[in-house]
C-alpha cells in the first residue's frame, strides 16, 4: 500500500501541464488517430484488386514438363514434352472487374476524408469539454475558497455573540456543499483532461490544457434545403456511397458476362525417341454449361442493393445532421446570448457586491449564501449553456463538412451564388 501510494505521489510530481490550442489539437489528432490509419490502410484493398484485374487473365499461366523413358529391344530412349497453356477473357469482363475496382479505390479515399471528418469532429468536441470542464473548476474553486472564509468568519462572530447559530449552520453547510462541488469539478476535469490526452496519444506525464480562445461565430440565416445542397455536394460519406453503387453496377456487368466462354492458347514442344522434335500449338474454349457466374451474379446484385440502400441511408442521415444541427444552434445560440448579456452580468457582480455587502455588514450571512449561490448557478448553467452551443457550432460544420471558423463566410458566399 505504502508503495502504491508513493508510486502516485511521484506520477502526480512528474506530470506537466502542457497548453494547446485547438488547431494544434485537431492537427496532432489527426495525425496520430487509429481510425484514420486504419481508413488509409483500408485503400490498400483496391487497389490490389485493381492492379489484379489489369490483364484480361481470370488465372495464372500453367506450365507442364514431362519426361518418359522408352525401353525397346535392344535399346533405351526419352520422350520429353511440354506444355504453356493461358486462359484468356475475350468477353471483356476484366474491363468491368478493373473498372469497379477503380470505383472502389475512389470510395476508400471517400471513407478516409470522411473518417477525418468524425475524428476531428471528435477531437473539437473533446476540446471543448476540457475547456468547459476548467471553467468550472475554477469557478468552483472561487465559490469554495469564499465560502470557507465565510465559515471562518461566522465561526469568528458566534464565539462573539454578533450571530445566531442558524446563520453559523448556514455558513458551515454552504462550505461543505462548495467543497463537494469543486472536488466533482476537479473529477471532471481530469477525466476530460484524460480523453483528450488519449485522443493526442500524450504519455500520462503530460496534462493537457485548453488555450482560452474559444469563440463561436453566427451564421447568416439560410434555406434548409440550400445548405442540405451543400451537405450533399460535399459530404465524403454519401461520395463514397455513390461510388459504390458504381462500382456494384460494374460487378454485376462482369458477372453478367460470365456466360461467354473463356478461350485457352496452348503452346507445346517435346522431343520423341531422342531424335524426333514436335512443336505445336492449340486453341480451346471453356464452355460455360454448369457454372455460368450465378453465384457471382447473385452476390453482386446483392452488394449493389446494400449499396443503394447504404446511400439512401447516409441521404437520410445528412439531412437530420444538418436540420437537428442548424435548429440546436438557433436556439443555443440565442440562449447563449442571452445569458452573456443579461444573466451572466448580473451573476459576476452578485458575486462580487456579496462578498463587499459582507465585509461592510450590509447583508446577513443567509442572505449572503443565497445570493451567492444563485449567481454561482447562474454561471455554471451558463456554461451548459455555452457548451450546447459551441457543440452544436461544431456538429452543423461537420454535418456540411467545413472547417468551423469558415463556416459562417462558407454560407454567406454559398447563398451569394445562389
């Protein structure tokens, strides 16, 4: 126990703060994320069956050597032989197969702009909660350190007789309760701090901390269906959806012509009783009787209704990103604002008149507790409030697929146009 205690204690020592921004943040994710490198390793696919598929060859080339020994009367011969034989596609199904697989290599490099679209999305919301989560930590930390020289002082005042013991109570459950809060805060601070240190692959000596620039810009009132125009237009997830309705539709072409038969070129050579050269040359056709692609038909028309119903699916998911992001922004936003610029005024200076109006004897201690305790609610609510906005800011530009601080000129000069 003794070890483990002082294992942490000397984690806690060695640990840094280190402050980042959210760019830097967004950039290191990106650049170190394990969903991104699979997504890039995941193009390899295709492109492997595109450089297969390159030759109108559905198999490798055979290659036979035979050798025989001839025993006669009286004497003792070798007969050798061998044989190249290629089967060659002549019903241009290699084109199909080549060019679904090209389709297939656009919808991987889709899927991987369309993973950096996720993670750095992840990566802004994580952000956001560390900042947020700071905030609160030390506004909690102001409200308890006050509420404990508030307990000090009463406890001063009753040994005085100045005050009763009800206003000592309620002095001493507003310290307890404020020192309750900040180590919540304190928690929530560390577990934000966590995330995204494990988001930036930071080794646990180094605590992350925000830079505090958060800003959230407005964006020009615009039609829903103007910016679902714009989602679809650049929307990497719904790309690579079409892509693979292409590349379906191409599979089922080749599959489709798998009741043409194959032609087989033979070339052989040998050597007959050790004096005798033959050569010769051979033409032959695989007769599609049995097996005339069902299967691969049947399983390409099935990958090509999974695909159509994947697009229809991510169409569907595009228009609720942007109509439940655009419709959360508006209203979070408004009550953002309106929190800054009638709640939160009045919240900063009840905190700062309570502690004066004490100190000069203006007030009682309940009356201070209660004042304080509602302008302290006042600030932590509007932090919720800040965060619903500042998420859904990041959600409607992910949900159009634009960097956050171009969102608002992106619209305006996309409305422009139109």
């Amino acid at each position: 126990m003794v070890c483990l205690l002082l294992s942490a204690v000397m984690l806690a020592a060695y640990q840094d703060t280190v402050a980042v921004s959210l760019e830097d943040a967004v950039a290191r994710v990106l650049a170190v994320s394990p969903t991104i490198a699979a997504a890039t390793g995941a193009i390899d696919a295709p492109r492997g069956l595109r450089r297969e598929t390159f030759w109108p060859f559905p198999s490798n080339p055979t290659i036979e050597y035979g050798r025989a020994r001839r025993e006669s009367p009286g004497s003792s011969t070798h007969d050798t032989e061998w044989v190249i034989a290629q089967e060659i596609e002549i019903g241009g199904q290699w084109i199909f197969r080549h060019n679904a697989a090209g389709k297939l290599i656009r919808s991987a490099e889709q899927r991987l702009l369309n993973a950096e679209r996720l993670v750095a999305l992840d990566a802004r919301l994580a952000y956001l909660a560390l900042a947020l989560a700071e905030r609160r930590t030390a506004l909690t930390d102001s409200s308890a350190t006050f509420a404990a020289r508030l307990a000090q002082l009463v406890g001063r005042q009753l040994e005085a007789g100045e005050i009763n013991r009800l206003e000592h109570n309620a002095a001493v459950l507003e310290a307890a309760r404020t020192r309750s809060t900040t180590e919540r805060a304190h928690a929530d601070r560390s577990r934000a701090a966590a995330n995204m240190a494990r988001l930036l692959d930071w080794g646990s000596d180094s605590i992350p901390t925000t830079v505090p620039n958060l800003v959230i810009g407005d964006i020009p009132s615009g039609n829903l269906d103007s910016l679902l125009a714009l989602a679809r237009d650049r929307r990497a997830d719904l790309a690579a959806a079409g892509f693979d309705i292409e590349a379906a539709d191409k599979a089922v072409t080749a599959a489709s012509l798998e009741f043409i038969p194959n032609l087989t070129l033979v070339a052989f050579g040998g050597r007959e009783s050790d004096t005798d050269d033959l050569n010769g040359f051979g033409i032959g056709l695989t007769i599609p009787l049995f097996h005339r692609g069902q299967s691969t038909k049947g399983f390409a028309k099935a990958e090509r209704a999974a695909a159509r119903a994947e697009y229809a699916a991510v169409s569907r998911a595009i228009r609720a990103d942007v109509q439940a992001a655009l419709v959360r922004f508006a209203r979070s936003r408004k009550a953002e604002r309106r929190f800054a610029t009638e709640v939160l005024r009045a919240a900063t200076e009840n905190v700062t008149l309570s502690e004066t109006a004490l100190e000069e004897g203006l007030v009682s201690v309940t009356d201070v507790v209660v004042l304080r305790t509602a302008a302290v609610a006042a600030q932590l609510e509007y932090l919720d409030v800040l965060a619903e906005a500042a998420e859904a800011w990041f959600e409607l530009a992910a949900a159009l697929s634009v960097a956050p601080d171009e969102l608002a000129q992106f619209i305006s000069d996309e409305m422009e146009q139109q």
